[in-house]
C-alpha cells in the first residue's frame, strides 16, 4: 500500500537524541527516523540543551530541530550515555522491580524459602501492581517495588564494560526502559524522554535473601546511545542477548510499555517523585522502569568477556556492553579522626 503524502510519516522528523565526543569536544545529534544524524548547533550536552528550552517554554525535539547543522557520522565519534551531568553527585539512578506481566516469576523463583502454598513477598508486591497498579480512575495507584542503585558514577557509556565488583557473586543483564528526568527551577520533574538500557545486578546475592535485593541493585548500569522523545511505545518489544567468543550463547525477546506492564508509567513517575528530596532543581534522574526477562532465571551463568546486547524499536542503536570483574580492593577499613 502506498501512503498519500500527508499520510507518509515525516522521515526528517527528529526522534532521538545522543551526545558524542569528536576530537576531545562534546556534541548533540539528532536522529530521525532513518537513523541519520545531524548535530545540534551551539549544544554541548543533553542537559544544557533542555535547560535553554525549559527556559524557553520549547519542547525539547522543537529545540533541537530549529539549531539542526551538518550530518554526524556516528561511526566515527565516541557515543556517551544520552543524559548526564557535570556534578555526578546530582545524577540519581534508581528504579522499580516486579512491574511488568511475567516479571514475579523469576524472583519468586529466588525466593521459594516461604512455606509451600504461600505466597512469597515478592509476588504478593507483583500482585499488588497488577490489582492497583492501574487505577481505572487514573489517580494514584499501588506503589511498586523501589530501589536505588547510584549516582552519575554508576553510568557507562555506549560500548564499555561493566565491572563486575570482586566480591559479587554474580554479574547479569536486566533489559529495561529508562525515563529521563530534569528537575525544573520550580522543582518540578520534566520528561526528557526514554533510552534503552541494562539495570545490571547480582541475582546470585538478591537469591540469597530478598533483604539483599538493596545489595544485589548497588552496581553499575548502562544506556544505549539514545534519548527517544516523546511518548513510549504502549508495546515495546525486543530482544536480549547474550554473546560470549562471538557466538551467541543466550537469547530472548523482551516486552516493555505500558501493555505490558502491570504499572502505569505516570504511576511510577509518582511513587518517585512524591518525596521531596528526589524534587530538587537542575538534577537529573534515570529510573528503570523493570523487566520480565532474565538470563539467570533460565539458569543460565554469566562470564567474563560476555558480552551483553539489547535492542529494540523504536530505538535505532542497541545497548552493547562487556563483563569484566574489578580488581579486589580488600576490606575497606575507616579511618578514626
């Protein structure tokens, strides 16, 4: 079927963003929806360019398309994580478990220490989400499960390994959607958009006791390249793989949005965003959103030199990153002023 012109999705109409760095200098591009990019002019970061159109009562991708410049090869720059900020300290990364249809099933897996024929805390949250989780009156609905896994430190860029901490017992993917948030002059939370990324945890220590789940999700995480705007798709789907010397040793397909989830998105945003202290103007927050899909739940054990990769569209570039383990640093000793 050929579509009319004014039926035809406008292929030059931004739909992400990415920061890069060429030559020592920091840059913006934009995307469109054949992938091709152009840089942002006057742009040195995600943050600066949404701080001028919050400043400017613009949307974000109407900010961007107005100070489109020439074509960026992005084969040939360093991509970085799509969001970040010259403070660490004021970059929050959390996020919330036992969201999505499917998603107990794997923990409550872990935690089958409850006696037989009682349900196990972990799916008593899930169940929680699916009864309330979407209030049909679209007011506030159940909290969800939430956890903190860092500051800006803990992000890393598009390609790097993640170190493996030498005292983990385990190193293993999570597949999810991120919301990207700036908090405005007034304190008030502003949707960047959505990226792609790998909430990585310890499932072996989280497996040990569910009161190690804040242990297990104290570990590093990774973005893909882009920031997507505007609504996420209600059905997301793509796939989690794993590849080790090169051959794929793991793969499955993952389900986000809304459709998927027992969680409305704006529900989420709420239960985080309702404590003051995760209001406070010019930081910027990453919550993961959750997943149903999970390596370990099928069994399977991670290695160094893995290699962890997550696609899925509408986000043109995956999330690609390594396994390695940190050196051990020994007993961490305080010393007495």
């Amino acid at each position: 079927m050929t579509l009319s012109p004014d039926q035809a999705p406008d292929q030059s109409a931004i739909r992400s963003l990415v920061q890069f760095e060429e030559g020592g200098r920091r840059g913006v591009a934009a995307l469109d929806a054949s992938g091709a990019a152009r840089r942002v002019e006057g742009a040195s970061s995600t943050r600066a360019l949404a701080l001028e159109a919050i400043a400017a009562g613009q949307a974000l991708a109407a900010m961007a398309q107005a100070r489109l410049g020439g074509a960026v090869d992005l084969s040939t720059v360093r991509l970085l994580c799509p969001i970040d900020h010259e403070d660490a300290a004021h970059l929050l990364v959390a996020g919330t478990g036992l969201t999505h249809l499917g998603s107990a099933e794997g923990r409550d897996k872990m935690h089958k220490a409850a006696a037989a024929g009682e349900l196990t805390d972990s799916m008593r949250m899930f169940l929680m989400g699916v009864e309330g989780g979407k209030p049909a009156d679209g007011g506030i609905g159940a909290q969800p499960e939430w956890f903190y896994k860092g500051d800006g430190q803990s992000l890393i860029h598009p390609g790097e390994d993640f170190a493996m901490p030498a005292f983990a017992e385990d190193g293993g993917e999570e597949p999810e959607v991120a919301g990207i948030y700036l908090i405005d002059a007034d304190g008030t939370p502003v949707r960047l958009g959505f990226a792609l990324g790998n909430e990585f945890s310890d499932h072996v220590t989280e497996r040990g006791n569910y009161l190690w789940l804040a242990h297990s999700k104290l570990r590093q995480a990774s973005l893909g390249p882009e920031l997507l705007l505007g609504d996420l798709p209600d059905d997301l789907r793509g796939t989690s793989r794993i590849v080790r010397n090169g051959e794929t040793v793991w793969e499955r397909p993952f389900l986000s949005g809304e459709t998927n989830m027992s969680h409305r998105i704006d529900n989420l945003e709420h239960h985080h965003f309702k404590y003051g202290l995760f209001r406070r103007p010019g930081d910027i927050h990453v919550h993961f959103f959750g997943t149903a899909t999970l390596s370990f739940s099928d069994g399977f054990a991670t290695q160094e030199g893995d290699v962890f990769e997550v696609e899925a569209a509408p986000f043109i570039l995956p999330v690609r990153n390594g396994l390695r383990r940190a050196a051990d640093e020994g007993q961490t000793r305080v010393k007495v002023l």
